[in-house]
C-alpha cells in the first residue's frame, strides 16, 4: 500500500507568513529547478526573496493563498488581477503530494467565481508540464532578465468555465 499523505489545508496570506514563504521561494527554486535552469539563474531568481519587506508586499498586492500540511505552510500561489497566476511555489519536502494542485484549483475556482473566463501564467520551464497537464496551453516563449542572468518561461492560458476551450 502506498503512503498516506496528510491533507493540506488551505488559508489566506498573512503579512506575518512572509519570512516562510520568502524560505519556501528559496527552497523550491533552488532545489526543484536544477535541471531546467543554471546556478547562476537560479541565485538570481532566489534574489528576489532577499529584501523580505518588498516580497512581502508583492504578496499582498495579490490575492495569497497559503497550503498548509499540519498547521506548517509548504505552498503558495497568488493571483495577480483576475486572471494571471503570478507565483506557485511548493516546497520541496512536500513535492509530488498534490499541495501545487490544490493552490492552482483553488485559484482557478476563485478566478472563475470572479467571472474570469480564462488564466495565463508565465510558467517556469520546470513548471511548463505540470501546467500543460491542467489544460493550460503554450502562447509564447519568453526571455526575462533577472538580476542580471536571463531566464525562460512560457507564457500559457487556460478557458475556465463550463465548456471551456483554450
């Protein structure tokens, strides 16, 4: 038999859960990421948890939601408008459990309840099949310049709704 996980839970951000998304960040890029991108760029996009005070505010500036495993935070995404998902970031102890599913459903529930018909997310190349698998469809390849080292993502949309179709 395989091994039950315990259920994640999910909550809204608070200005104090800055510190442990700003580790969660951190330890997802730069542990999850190494075969898609360079130390040099995962150093580089790990820098933008550095000034807590700023990350923080980048934070609230969204709606963040917060997956929780016994009451501990392993994941957050936020969404940024109506229909962008801006960050989506699991920890790596808690990778592979379904807690990264559970964020993107409950925005994609929440930004469908807002009368979105459809999302885009600027996904990692780490993060492009995990997207592709949710119905999410490749729109373009992008080159962003992060603290001085160029990465790639891939800008991706979903229709929500009945009867969607991207």
């Amino acid at each position: 038999m395989g091994q039950a996980f315990p259920k994640a839970a999910l909550r809204p951000f608070l200005p104090t859960d800055t510190p442990v998304l700003a580790a969660i960040f951190v330890a997802s890029v730069q542990q999850l990421t190494s075969d898609d991108y360079s130390e040099e760029q995962q150093e580089a996009w790990a820098a933008a948890a550095d000034d807590e005070a700023s990350f923080g505010k980048k934070l609230a500036s969204g709606l963040t939601l917060i997956a929780t495993l016994q009451g501990s935070p392993v994941g957050f995404a936020s969404l940024k408008g109506n229909d962008h998902i801006d960050m989506l970031y699991v920890h790596p102890s808690a990778a592979g459990q379904g807690v990264g599913a559970m964020l993107c459903d409950a925005l994609e529930k929440l930004a469908g309840a807002r009368g979105t018909t459809g999302l885009s997310v600027d996904a990692s190349d780490t993060a492009v099949d995990f997207f592709r698998k949710r119905g999410y469809v490749a729109q373009q390849r992008n080159s962003v310049s992060v603290n001085g080292e160029w990465l790639a993502n891939t800008t991706m949309k979903k229709a929500l709704g009945a009867g969607a179709q991207a």
